[in-house]
C-alpha cells in the first residue's frame, strides 16, 4: 500500500517522529537549573530526569522493534507516540521531582515503541536501494539534528515560559506528527516475523537498570556501601546470562554474531562512547552555567546555537564524506575534533565566563559530534543484510541511549565526588562552623543558594565566601568529567581507525 500523499510526505512525517523521541535525550539539559530551583531537586535527582528517559528508551528499543515487525510498525509506532504525549502531560503537570521523573520514564517508553518503525518502515517505502539509501541518509541526519537542536529549542522554551513550556512543546507537536502519521503512513507488517525475545528484554533491562542505581545511589552512600555492591553484583550477572541466553536464544533481541564484524561492533562502541561524552557538556556543563553563572534560557540558547548549526552542517557534509570513502576518517577525525572541544571547554568555564572563546570551543565540539554521529548509522547498517538493518538501526541506537544514561550516571558520581572531596577540604581549611556545613553542601546541590546572608548571626560572609569556594569545587569535578569524557572519545577515535575499512563494508552476513 502507497502512503498518501507520496514517498518525500511520508519520510518527513517519519522523520518528525524521529526528531521528537531523539530532541528530548538534550531538550531538558538547558532547564536542569530551572527544575533544580523550582522543585528543590539535587543532582541525582536531575540525574534521573534526563537518566529515566534514557534508561527506558534503551531497555525495551529492540524488543519494541520485534513487536512492530509482528503486530504491524504502525500500530506500535502511534501507540509509543500516544504514551510519548501522556508522559509529557505528567511532566508538565509534576507537583514534584519523582512525579516528573516518573514522567520522563513514561515519555523513554513511547519514544521506545516509537522511534523503531521510523526506519523499518522506509524498507517498505523506498523498495529501490538508491533511493532507500538517500532516505536512510535522511533518517541519520535528522537524528543528529535533533540531538544539535535540544539545548536551543528547550533554551528559547524556558527563556519565554519555565521547564514546563518544554512539555506542553513536546505534547502540541507530538500530537500533530500523530495524527499526520496516522492519515499519511501505510501500515506494514512482517508475517513471518520472530516472536518478541522477552527473556532478552529482561535480562537487559535489568542489568542496565541496576548498574544505573547503583552508580547513581553510589554518589551518596559510596562504591564500598551495604546498598551498592549488591547492585553491582546483580548487573553483572544479568549482563552475563544476557549474553549467555542471545546466543542460545532461537529469535535473539540482539544477533551477537555482528559483534564480530567490526563495522557493526565498532560503531556501536563510539556511539556509545560519543553519547556518553556528550553529556559532559548537554548536562554539566549546561548546570554550571545556570548554577554558578546565572544565565538565562535565552543566553544559553546563545551559547549553544553556533554549535547547533556546525553540528547540523558537519554532519550533513559528513554524510557526503562517508558516502564516497566510508566512515573510517569521518569516525576518526570527528572524535579527535570532539576531545579537542571537550579540552578546550574546560579553560573557559568559570563564575565569568568569556563567553566568546567558551562558544568556540563548544562549536569545535558540534562539529566533532555532527562528524561522527552519521557515519556510525551509515556504518552499522552497511554491516548487516538489508533485512536485519531494523535490528540493526535499533542497536545503534539503543548503544547511544545507554551511553547516555551511563554517561548521566557515571559522570555525575565523578562531578559528586570530586565536588565533595574539594568542598570539604575548603571548607575545613576556612573553618566552617559544622552547623554551616550542611548549608553549603545544599546550596550546591539544589541551587537553593542564600539571598539574604545578613541573617546567618555573623556568619554571612563565610556563608558567601564558601559558595564560592563551592562552586570553585563544582568546576574542580566538571574539569574531571571534560577530560575522561575527552580520554574516552580519543580512544574511540583510534579504535575506529584501527579496525575500519576505508572503504563502506558489502552488504551481507
């Protein structure tokens, strides 16, 4: 069946719903300092509002795409876009931090059922391969665009509204690209199609679920904890008979054969590598700014935009790049300019910034990402058969979002130990009464930082005097995230050099 209004109105529907579940992994890092002050929220719990979305988009992708294949790609790609808008409801409405946590996990669940039809459906679409090429192109562009295009849209949101604007944004457009998909979007299915890998589904969600807690919950009770290591313990070994059961399993959620062909693993290791760094910047880097530099949703829209649009126009001339050479350079040189952004960042943060050499810096970064993220797609997909490339597609993606998550997580207990270590140590250099301790620690952590400090009995100036320090030891574990983030890219970086062929991989098994 002929979609309605011809193949370029049904990519772009297709697209619409693919920019909407990838817009919303950066949109909310701009309003973290919003959500920290309104909700009384500290890190982890911000932690969690980008890392809930995250996590449940990861944990279910692939198992969502099998559904599709089996009970029809449209079906299952409107219902996620229908609980993507009821999630965004709850955000908009949360009383409370947990309530919009809770939201975001809802809104990860949609995007999960979603986001997989918008490329197994172009299969469907595009019969011919050229033109099925060109569009998949598309489809990995628009991916990148939307990840550029996050800290903007949610900048200028809270700049005219607050954080809330962010989801009433998400809830308008994602009901109109619905309901276009829904007059516009043929329906297909796979009758032939495998069951859904449920045990698979578990396992991995599982592990990935508490590895997260467990890193989150370490920020606070330690790695050494009671709390922890169970944790710890369990994820190992749900990963373990995860990968135990997808070789024995007869309709596996991930063929563990492609690890083996570097084309597939190795992109999927700087796609996760590249999101996990990226937050280093889309989530600290952007609380440092609204913590410790007071700028506004308009200012940092500003300072992310040139970014945005380096990232947007590098990676549509890395589209063309990969096209004729493959995506070994592309890979390489894009991570080597990513960790040179990262790097340079870091000189210009402090409580005044000199925005002009920070937004440089940021853009060098832009380019780097928008370098790397369409070779990655381009890359995976070469390695596989043309009736895997869903599966495919979806791993790539489901690396990416567990990057993310992992990056949330891991970075943000390297920020909390970092800060708490410096805090500390001034703070016993300067001092400060025990009763003002406690004070400190929570001004830095929910942004609730004192107005009137005339009326701490004295204590005023130390109060001051000891936010700064605390934000000296804010930059202090920023400074440590940029560099391990920057040590990480580079390694991606020559592991894709090694292993890539200059040339794209033939399609086949």
């Amino acid at each position: 069946m002929s979609p309605r209004g011809g193949q370029a109105l049904a990519l772009a529907t297709l697209c619409t719903l693919l920019f909407l579940t990838f817009l919303d992994n950066t949109v909310v890092s701009v309003a973290l300092g919003d959500l920290q002050t309104s909700l009384k929220a500290n890190v982890a719990d911000l932690q969690w509002v980008v890392g809930a979305y995250a996590l449940t988009f990861a944990s279910i992708m692939l198992a969502c795409g099998m559904i599709g294949d089996e009970l029809g790609r449209k079906k299952v790609m409107l219902a996620g876009a229908g609980v993507f808008c009821a999630g965004s409801v709850l955000c908009a409405l949360a009383p409370n931090i947990q309530t919009l946590i809770a939201g975001r996990a809802v809104m990860g669940l949609g995007a999960a059922a979603s986001e997989p039809g918008t490329l197994s459906m172009l299969r469907h679409l595009y019969p011919e391969a050229r033109a099925r090429s060109r569009a998949i192109g598309v489809w990995a562009a628009t991916s990148g665009f939307a990840l550029a295009m996050g800290p903007v849209v949610g900048g200028v949101l809270v700049g005219v509204w607050n954080w809330r604007g962010i989801f009433w944004f998400n809830l308008a457009f994602g009901l109109a690209a619905l309901i276009v998909a829904a007059i516009i979007l043929p329906e297909s299915a796979d009758p032939t199609a495998a069951r859904v890998d449920t045990a698979g589904t578990l396992l991995g969600a599982g592990a990935l679920a508490t590895f997260v807690f467990a890193i989150i919950n370490s920020e606070t009770a330690g790695f050494g904890s009671a709390g922890v290591i169970p944790l710890l313990c369990v994820s190992a070994v749900l990963f373990a008979a995860f990968g135990w059961w997808e070789r024995r399993a007869p309709h596996p959620l991930l063929d563990l054969r492609f690890l083996r062909v570097p084309q597939f693993a190795t992109s999927n290791i700087v796609a996760f590598c590249t999101y996990f760094a990226t937050f280093a910047i889309f989530f600290f880097t952007a609380l440092y700014l609204v913590d410790v530099v007071n700028a506004s949703g308009y200012r940092l829209a500003a300072v992310f935009l040139p970014m945005t649009v380096l990232m947007i126009a590098s990676s549509v001339l890395a589209g063309r790049w990969t096209a004729r050479v493959g995506p070994r350079w592309s890979i390489t040189i894009g991570c080597v300019l990513f960790a040179g952004g990262l790097f340079l960042t870091d000189p210009f943060l402090s409580p005044h910034p000199d925005y002009g050499p920070l937004i440089v810096a940021l853009a060098l970064a832009g380019i780097g990402i928008g370098t790397t993220v369409v070779p990655i797609t381009s890359s995976v997909l070469s390695a596989v058969p043309p009736e895997r490339s869903g599966m495919a597609a979806s791993a790539s993606n489901t690396s990416r979002e567990i990057g993310a998550v992992t990056g949330v997580a891991v970075l943000g207990s390297l920020v909390y130990s970092q800060l708490h270590a410096s805090l500390v140590t001034q703070m016993q250099h300067l001092g400060v009464p025990p009763q003002f301790q406690g004070l400190v620690v929570n001004a830095i952590e929910t942004g609730q930082i004192p107005q009137n400090t005339s009326a701490y009995a004295g204590f005023g100036k130390l109060v001051q005097e000891v936010i700064g320090a605390a934000y000296t030891a804010f930059h202090d574990g920023l400074h440590a995230a940029l560099y391990l983030s920057a040590g990480l890219v580079l390694a991606a970086g020559l592991l894709a050099f090694i292993t890539l062929r200059s040339r794209p991989a033939n399609t086949g098994s």
